[in-house]
C-alpha cells in the first residue's frame, strides 16, 4: 500500500494512491494526463492556467466516460485508450474532493469551435519542471499529483 500524502498549493491536505479505487469507487471528478503523437496534450483553462484536461462526472456516466467526454471537450481530443493511473483526495475546508487520475492515448485532435470552459488545446514536447514557479500553469498542476502520476506513467506506459 503506497499512500503519499502532503499539502497542495492551497495548503489542502491530499492522499494520493495508485491502488485501484482506494478512497472511492464512484469518484465524482477526474484528471487525465493525455498524449498526442511525441507531445504532451493540455488545456488552457481562462481562469487557472495551463493545467491537464479534467472535471466532473455528470449524473448517469461512469469516471471513465467523464475522462474521454473532457478530453474532447476541453480540446478536441479522440481517446483512443485510457488507463487508470491513481486516485486522490482533497480534504478542503468546505469539501472532500476524490479524482481518479488517468493517461490517455489520443489519435486525433478534431479542430472545434468551442472547448466549452477553455481556450482549447496545447501541446507540449516537455513539461515545465517546476510548475509551481509558472504563474500561467493552473493549481492543479502545482502539488506532487503531477509528478507521482508521471512517474507511475514513465514506468508502465511510455518507453523512455
Ligand atoms: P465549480 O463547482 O465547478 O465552480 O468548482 P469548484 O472549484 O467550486 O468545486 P470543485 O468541486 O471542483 O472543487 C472544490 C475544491 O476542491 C477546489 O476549490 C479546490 O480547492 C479543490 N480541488 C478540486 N480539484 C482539485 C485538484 O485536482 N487538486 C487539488 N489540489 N485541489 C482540488
């Protein structure tokens, strides 16, 4: 059992585990580190900055299904295989958030109109190496979620 836990960039206690389902079984938001082609595929959000596509589950539709409709809707991108990475929780003040972390495999970037609540897609060769010190990267990319998920994604999916 691996639980890592520390505070984020709220000062917000979260858990992070890459067991399956640790803190739920029926998470109510998702997060989904996506790649496309040689790049990193991102969103950029008005509001919180340049972060990873993600949001809520909506009534009737699995963490799964909420992983490949955001995707597409915050940048056009087709999921051609998802993969569970983790899960994680953020107590907050008010609430207690639970994500379920994915990677996706993206074969095509459909150009849209609209992105929904964002500025459409942005790919990447290379992430920032401290996102924490990029006032255009979103909170959600500023605690050790990113790089524990990127770790486990080195590891069981990309052949660096
Ligand atoms: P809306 O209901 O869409 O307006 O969003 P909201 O920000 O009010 O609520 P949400 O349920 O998305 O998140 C509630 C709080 O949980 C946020 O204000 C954050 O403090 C925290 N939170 C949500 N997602 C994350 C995340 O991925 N990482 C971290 N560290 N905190 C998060």
């Amino acid at each position: 059992m691996s639980e890592h836990v520390f505070k984020d960039f709220y000062r917000n206690t979260v858990t992070y585990s890459t067991e399956k389902d640790p803190f739920s079984n029926d998470p109510k938001h998702v997060w989904v580190v996506c790649r496309y082609r040689e790049s990193w595929l991102l969103t950029r959000h008005p509001s919180r900055g340049i972060e990873f596509p993600g949001g809520k589950v909506e009534k009737g539709e699995s963490a799964d299904e909420a992983a490949v409709r955001e995707v597409h809707e915050e940048t056009g991108g087709h999921v051609s295989t998802l993969y569970y990475v983790g899960q994680y929780m953020v107590e907050g003040r008010a609430e207690t958030v639970i994500k379920n972390v994915y990677f996706a495999e993206v074969d095509r970037l459909e150009k849209k109109d609209s992105y929904f609540e964002t500025e459409g897609p942005l790919l990447l060769e290379r992430l920032p190496h401290q996102p924490k010190k990029k006032k255009n990267y979103s909170f959600i990319m500023k605690d050790d979620v990113l790089p524990l998920s990127m770790k486990e994604i080195e590891a069981r999916f990309l052949n660096t």
